[in-house]
C-alpha cells in the first residue's frame, strides 16, 4: 500500500495539521509510504515527499503523477466551489481509492451548511468519494443527509498524540520572559479568525486583572485579523499584558500549553479541538464554548458570553494549584484509518 494525502503540512500547526502528520507517522512505523501534497498558501522546501505546488495545475499535475493506492484528503473550514472542485478532481483518479476526512465539526450547524442537502454540488462530490471519515457525530448526521451510504463512512475521532520529548527544551527569549512576567498566565490557541472569538478574551482579561492583577494572555496562532487584532490590543491599558506571538513551532506551543495555568477556547462554532485535548493531556484546565462535542474535563460556557467567560475564569484560576500529569499514549485512532483503507481496498480489488 502506499498513500497520498492532501491537505495543510506545518507549520503552522492545527487540528487538521496534526492529524495528517499522526496519520503520516503511523503510516510509515507501518512501513507504509506516505507523500503530502501541501494545499495552503504556506510553502517550503520539498523535501521528504511533502510537495508544495504553486497552482491549481501543479496540484493537479502531481495528483496524476505519484503513485499511490489511496488518495486521502483533509477538508477543514467551509465548503467553497474552489474546495469541492479539488475533492472532485481527487475522485476522477482511475485505480485509486479516494478518501475524505471532514473536519470542521461544527460546520453542519451553520447557516451554509443547513443549505446543504443531497442534490448540491457538495452532496455530489461527497458521494463520489470511495470513503468518507467524520470527527464527531454531527458530521456523521451530516453525510448521512447528503446521501452518503453508511457503509463507506466512518466515525474517527481526531489523534491527539503528544510526544512527550516535545514538553522538553528552552522557550524563546520573549516567550520565556512572558511566562516569567505573569502569574497566573491564560492561553489561546489558534486561528486569528472571526469564528474564534478573540476580542472576547482581551475584553474579559480587563476584568481578570481587576481580581488577579498579575493575569497574562498569550495568543499563539496566525490570520487575517491580525492587523486589527494588534490595533485592538495597542489600544488597551494593559496591553503589555497580551502577547500576540504569532505562529510558533508545535513543540513550543506544547510546552506553553503546558507550563499555562488556563487554556481558553472560545469559538463561535467549532470542531473537536486538538489543541483542547493536548491541554487535557498535559494537565492544563481549559474552558471553551460549548459546542455540544468537547471531551469530559472542559469547562463549558455559552459562546459570546462574557459575564460567562468571566466567571469562569475567575472560579479556575481561584482553584488549588493542579498536579500536572500526562496520559498514555492511544494511536487507536489511527489504526482505524489504516483499517478503513485496508478494508476499502479489499472492496475495490
């Protein structure tokens, strides 16, 4: 068996990000070959299989020309026309085995992906695919609207395996001296976007203050508000006390995560978190949006809740200090995946 992927390659890292690398590293402890192909607009150099095309034609190019058996691709975010004509172009592969994971866990909730039904031109392409892997139970609700036949679907929760030597190491400079500055420090991990709610976090950090004065927020992540983000931040009395730090490598987001006291995720409609889950490994409290879909141990508010968030901060951050501890390792997630290709194949041959 040997297997392409196409989806988004660190950095930066994201829920999406890391389960492709998961499945790329259980893949070839296997012994089974795994290329990436990169569709971001993030780019470095090609090297050990991972290809990063600069058009749609080279995307497309490299799809007919490497060898694979299984064609896997990772979706996140909402639904476009440039996306599915992608998904679309990943099924017409003669001989190949196409495969789609569905990430965005609380896209079926939204008002677009409401409109969806199983004569769209989503429907269409989702059917086309030989296999169709959910992460959470609301995507499963969702393919089965569209008319995906349940047997070439699969319920596979995202990995959230935590190498340990990745809490190990010396933190950046500013980073360190962050940590350093402020007692007790909250963070943020993730996308600089709308639906992750950040000004809700530096609005309520004022109110922190007012009870815990040594109170730091560290935002670790990249997107399009970040300009607007940094003006917001410039322009608070206690702006010395955010950190907006941008993308920074995955093993140093680990050890902040867990050297933080609180792990704030606050979204407006959400997916299961892989960040939450490496906060709950490691110990670290979180409190994030109830999206009906987070793992036992969340402390859960209403989204666009202040008065909320506030009080929920407030009652974690006044608890006795935690004992940090870490949790066995669990690749069942990923054996799942290999599974489902295997069992896949076996159909197709």
């Amino acid at each position: 068996m040997r297997v392409l992927q196409l989806g988004p390659f660190p950095p930066p890292h994201g829920g999406v990000q890391s389960n492709l690398v998961a499945i790329r590293n259980f893949l070839r402890h296997q012994g089974v070959g795994c290329a990436v192909i990169n569709i971001t607009r993030h780019k470095k150099k090609e090297e050990d299989e991972v290809y990063y095309p600069s058009s749609a034609a080279g995307l497309t190019k490299l799809l007919w020309e490497l060898k694979c058996e299984v064609l896997h691709l990772h979706l996140g975010g909402m639904l476009t026309t440039r996306v599915l004509a992608l998904g679309l172009t990943c099924t017409v592969r003669p001989g190949k085995i196409s495969v789609l994971t569905f990430h965005s866990g609380g896209f079926p909730s939204t008002p677009q992906g409401k409109a969806i039904g199983p004569n769209s031109f989503a429907g269409i392409v989702f059917r086309r695919f030989d296999g169709l892997i959910g992460v959470n139970q609301e995507i499963m609700g969702f393919f089965e609207r569209l008319r995906v036949p349940q047997k070439r679907t699969r319920l596979i929760a995202p990995h959230s395996f935590l190498p340990e030597e990745q809490l190990e190491g010396a933190m950046p400079a500013a980073l360190e001296a962050f940590f350093s500055a402020h007692h007790p420090l909250l963070i943020s991990v993730g996308l600089l976007e709308p639906e992750y709610d950040l000004r809700l976090q530096i609005d309520v950090l004022r109110s922190v203050r007012q009870k815990f004065p040594g109170t730091g927020l560290l935002l670790i992540g990249s997107g399009s508000l970040e300009p607007e983000l940094r003006r917001k931040i410039g322009e608070c009395s206690y702006a010395e006390d955010i950190l907006l730090c941008g993308d920074v490598p995955h093993a140093t987001t680990v050890q902040a995560i867990a050297r933080a006291d609180l792990m704030l995720r606050t979204t407006l409609y959400d997916g299961d978190s892989v960040s939450v889950r490496e906060a709950l490994h490691v110990g670290t409290p979180v409190i994030a949006s109830d999206n009906g879909m987070r793992p036992a141990g969340v402390h859960l508010v209403p989204k666009e809740n202040p008065k909320a968030l506030l009080e929920a901060i407030n009652a974690e951050l006044a608890l006795p200090v935690r004992i940090k501890r870490t949790y066995a390792v669990d690749d069942s997630n990923m054996r799942s995946v290999f599974d489902f290709y295997q069992e896949l194949l076996g159909d197709k041959g």
